[in-house]
C-alpha cells in the first residue's frame, strides 16, 4: 500500500503543467494532498501494522484518528514526514520530463527587413501566425544600413538590453559576434542529423550557422552576387569574368553601345559608396584577381610573423584594378560623383533607366526591375560574396524566453515548402538544394551556380569593425591610383581582433 501511494504521488508530481491553467491547479492541490499522505503513510503505517500484528485487540483503536495526532505531536516524527514528502517531490520533479508543448505567447521577430504584405517572408509569419493562434508573430523592423542594424540588435541582446526578441534575424557576419558574446541559444542539431535536412541545406548556408562545431541558428535565405545584363544589345554578352563587366572588356562594350545610339553612359554602376557595399565590391575585385587576403572560409592569410594580414600580388593587383575602373568614365558612371554614393538601390536606377550595360546586384533586385528593360542574369567564375540571413534564438527573450515556440517557428521558416515560397514569390535566394530542383524560377541553375562558388566574409565577432576599417582603406586606394597604405595589412590585423 505505501508503495502504491508512493508511486502514485511522485507520478501526479511530474504530471504538474506549468501553464496554470484551471485543471492543472486542481491537478497540483490533489498531488500536494497525495505527497503528504505518501509521507504520513511511510513513517506511520508500518508502526501501524506492526502494532496490529502483535496485539490484534488494538484493532478498533485505528479508526479513532487521535492516535494519529498524538503521534504526530512528535517533534522528530514531523520532521521525518516532512523530510519524506521533501524527497517524494525531489523525486517527482527529477523524473519529470522535459516539456514538449510550445510556451503561449506572441513571438517576437527583430529583422532588418521591412513589414511590407507582400514580401514572402512576412507571408510566412502569416502562415505561421494563422496555424499558431497561440504563437502569433510580432515583427520588429529594424531600420537603417547594416551597422546600424547591428547596433540595434546588440542593444536588444546585451546585459541590460530590453530583450524585446525572441528570434534575430541575423546577417551571417553577425554569428562570431551573437555566439561569442552568448547572445543567442545553441540549437539542437540532433533533428538535422536524423533526418535528410542537414543534406539539404546547402553547405555554406548551414556553414555560416556553426561554430565552434556548434549549431546555433538555420538559414533562412542566402544570397550570392549575380550580374544583371542588356540582352537586347547587339555584341552584349552574359558576362562570366569580372573583366567582362568591370574591365577592359566592359569598356569595350560600352563604347560599341554609346556608338550605337542605345542611351548608354558608361559599363556600370559601380557601388563604391562607404557602406558594406564597398567592402563587398572590394572583395569580389581581390578575389577575381587571384587574391586570398580573406579565405573562402572567411579566414584571412597573415604573413610569417602572424601580426597583420598578407596582401599578395594578386590582392593588390584587385585593388588595383578596382581603382583604374573607378575613374574610367567608359566603364563607371562618374556623372555627379554616381559612383562614389552608389550602392544597391543606386545601380538598380542606374540599370533601370537604360544608362549601364552591367549592375553586379543581389538575386532580389529582379523585384525591383520593372519591363522598361530587357536583361538576362549570369553567374560569374570567380567568387562572389556570400550573403544571407540567419535565424537565432535569443538567449535572454521576455522574462523566461519561449525557446520551443521559437525553436518550431525556425523549422516552420526553414522549411522546403517555406523556402519554396521565398524562392518563388520574391526572388530570394534559398538555403535548400531541394528548391533549386522543385522550383521554377527562370535563373535557378546561375542562381545555384553564384551560391555554391560564393566565399564568405571575415569570420570576426568584430566584422562591423574590421568592414569600416576595410572600406576605409580601400576608399583611399581608389584616390591614390590603387596603392594602398603601408599600414593597410596591420589596421586589418588590429580591427579582426577589435582594436
């Protein structure tokens, strides 16, 4: 019988829901009473029956509950109940298991995109917010370039922050910063592993999620560049080398099209503007030119003595390059300093309004391109720069945080028909390989082709810092005939340690 009681108590311990709701407080007054009863039996019920044992005529005695409270008067007996209904409890809640349903409440998004109906992404918070009545999204938009985002987010996630978010949407260069400052939560990577899902993200998307061989967020949607071309100019190609939009073929081009009557100014409209556009510009120059100041993997190349980054003759024959179309008014659009203050949105005005053969831009500018053009799309051979965004759970969100909510919402994001919609409905491109062979949008294969290809950024929690000092070096390049400072490969050094 003290077993049964027992048991039964400790199992209504783990039964207790959290949520508070009219059954589970009743459930928990019931447990209380059974736990006590479980410690009362234990220490008293085997005296009982040892005492019936041994003098049956004691029998009609039990039924008179004084007995009970003249034994339980006992100072030693009380604490030994009460020591016993705290070691049921223990007990209990130790084999409790983990709570499986998702937590009530809204969800709270912080991303850096707009809350516009039709964007596929807020589509999908839509979905989710339809089929989760108890889950709704909330979006949080963050405004601004992207290190005033940055900026943004960190004040949200730091010690002392609001902690407003739930989920981040993060630019993949933000991950080495969020994890190792401990501003979201490591994911469980078990449910890729035992599932086809790991395989099908495409590695450098889920890549930029690990580190320190930890999983901490899932892609929602990567990026690579891709160059948008007039395809209604005779002599003008897709082009797949960076000189054939940016170098002297380019010039070439252009040159044949202002001669023709075609309302060309010049190749392009390079993004030189003093944003992330110009450390991006930067790169891809460096690495079409053979150089590998910053790996593939996002690592930089530091000389024998390991206390500044090496600038080969490659990275600096990019550079090079980089600054000689800057000032040629054959392959930039120089006009008013265009070139200079262009970045995405510029360019696409530029390709828009007829001015340019060539934009290097990301696969969403399609949206913007209205019919006033004709153009194709094409992947180029060398690198371009990988892009993206990442979904993270914060590690501090509300007052207990709603990790389960969170964690089911990010899988709802990731998904193969969530990222078919992406794919699809706004041109973004997706983190699955599945959505490359199911969909049908028309410049999939150049798509797929840019994304795989793509290197990565630096890897530093301190990329904000290392991008202004990059861009600031190369900005003074570009005026100086494309020779940068001695001090260049050492400012670099400095500002991925963040100093």
């Amino acid at each position: 019988m003290v077993v049964v009681i027992t048991s039964a108590s400790a199992y209504m311990v783990t039964a207790v829901d959290r949520r508070w709701t009219p059954g589970s407080i009743a459930l928990t007054a019931v447990s209380g009473i059974m736990v006590v009863v479980s410690g009362i039996c234990i220490n008293v019920l085997p005296r009982a029956i040892g005492t019936i044992w041994r003098s049956p005529e004691r029998l009609p005695r039990l039924g008179d509950l004084r007995w009970l409270i003249r034994l339980l008067r006992k100072p030693l007996r009380v604490v030994l109940v009460l020591a016993t209904v705290a070691v049921i409890v223990a007990g209990g809640i130790a084999a409790m298991p983990p709570p499986t349903g998702l937590e009530r409440g809204e969800i709270v998004v912080m991303t850096a995109f707009g809350e516009g109906v039709t964007d596929p992404r807020n589509v999908l918070f839509r979905q989710w917010s339809q089929s989760h009545p108890d889950n709704p999204v909330r979006v949080v938009a963050v405004p601004g370039e992207p290190d005033e985002q940055n900026e943004r987010m960190v004040n949200d996630a730091e010690p002392g922050g609001k902690h407003e978010a739930d989920v981040y949407v993060l630019d993949l260069v933000w991950m080495p910063q969020f994890v190792d400052s401990g501003y979201i939560r490591e994911l469980d990577g078990t449910s890729l592993s035992e599932s086809d899902d790991e395989g099908d993200f495409i590695p450098g998307a889920l890549g930029t999620c690990k580190r320190g061989g930890k999983l901490w967020a899932l892609p929602f949607n990567t990026d690579a560049g891709l160059v948008f071309y007039r395809d209604d100019i005779p002599g003008v190609t897709a082009p797949k080398e960076w000189d054939d939009y940016f170098g002297q073929t380019a010039k070439a081009s252009a040159v044949t099209a202002k001669a023709g009557g075609h309302g060309i100014k010049a190749a392009n409209a390079a993004q030189l503007a003093d944003e992330e556009v110009l450390t991006i510009t930067a790169l891809e120059a460096i690495w079409a030119a053979g150089g590998k100041m910053v790996t593939d993997s996002g690592d930089l190349t530091l000389n024998t003595d390991e206390n500044e980054v090496y600038l080969s003759a490659e990275d600096l024959k990019g550079i090079e390059n980089l600054a000689i179309a800057a000032k040629d008014t054959d392959l930039v659009l120089t006009e008013n300093d265009t070139a200079a203050k262009s970045a995405e949105n510029g360019a696409i005005d530029s390709f828009q309004a007829g001015a340019t053969l060539f934009m290097r831009n990301w696969p969403v500018a399609s949206d913007t391109l209205r019919d006033d053009v004709r153009y194709g799309v094409t992947a180029w051979r060398t690198p371009s720069v990988l892009g993206g965004q990442n979904l993270a759970i914060s590690a501090k969100s509300g007052p207990e945080g709603k990790p389960r909510a969170a964690r089911a919402l990010i899988d709802f994001l990731t998904s193969r028909s969530s990222q078919l919609i992406l794919s699809e409905m706004g041109s973004l491109a997706p983190t699955r390989q599945s959505t490359f062979r199911d969909g049908k949008r028309a410049d999939a294969q150049e798509l797929q082709t840019a994304v795989n290809l793509a290197w990565q950024r630096p890897r530093t929690p301190h990329y904000t810092h290392f991008s202004r000092v990059f861009r600031t070096g190369i900005a003074r390049a570009l005026n100086n005939g494309g020779k940068v400072e001695p001090s260049f490969g050492r400012d670099l050094y400095e500002a991925w340690h963040g100093r």
